[in-house]
C-alpha cells in the first residue's frame, strides 16, 4: 500500500521512474509525453480535479507489492 495518494506522483522523478521494473521497461519517450501531459494537468489542477475522490484516502492500493527476505 503506498502512504498516500500524493506518494503516486513521486513517479514524476526519473530516478524513481527507474527504479520501478514496470515503468522502466516502458518506451521512455511515450512515458516523458505521458509524464509531461501528467504535469500539465497537476499545473492546471486537472488531475485534482477529475481525482478529487482520491485526495481524501488514507492509502491507494497500486498493486505494487515489496518482499523481503528476513
């Protein structure tokens, strides 16, 4: 589970992006149009906008999951 609804758009960070397989194995042009389009609408308030049932949650399950072994 991710902390919040606002740990999402840490993704925005290109060390981060690389650091996650499934974005990193994604064609990193169409991913820096897609993260350009997501920074135009957080600009504009678009993405609070169309989300806005998300900025009250406590976690969002992204279906990303760690395992560590102990």
């Amino acid at each position: 589970m991710s902390s919040g609804p606002a740990e999402v758009f840490r993704t925005r960070s290109t060390r981060a992006r690389a650091a996650v397989s499934g974005l990193a194995r994604l064609d990193q042009g169409r991913l820096r149009q897609a993260m350009g389009r997501l920074a135009d609408d957080l600009a504009a308030g678009r993405r609070h906008e169309r989300h806005r049932d998300l900025l009250d949650a406590d976690a969002l399950d992204v279906g990303y999951r760690l395992v560590a072994a102990g």
